[in-house]
C-alpha cells in the first residue's frame, strides 16, 4: 500500500494548496451607453466594443 512515511506538515500542506484559491467574479463595468457589461460580451442593448452588432431587445 502507498502509506506516507511521516505526516505532511501545515507548512507543506499550505504551500502545495496555495493555487487553489478561490474563483474570483466576472469583472463588471459600464460601456459608453451607460450599461452594465461583462468583458467579452455583447452588452444587453446589442453593442460590442462601441458597435451594434445585433438589434437590440
């Protein structure tokens, strides 16, 4: 069986888990519009980067 030989320190432990943290949230802003948009995507009333790309709702 694979069994440890010593027991892994705190230290260790912590170190080797360090990247596992947590997810961070999308970041939100407001276009030119004035609407809230995440990066990436087509803000609610259709424009991407300043353009209008589809009609909007």
């Amino acid at each position: 069986m694979a069994v440890p030989a010593r027991k892994t320190s705190k230290n260790a432990k912590r170190s080797r888990r360090g990247g596992q943290g947590g997810i961070n949230t999308p970041t939100i802003h407001q276009n030119e519009n004035g609407v809230y948009v995440r990066n990436h995507h087509v803000a609610a009333d259709g424009t991407y980067k300043g353009k209008q790309v589809i009609a909007p709702k």
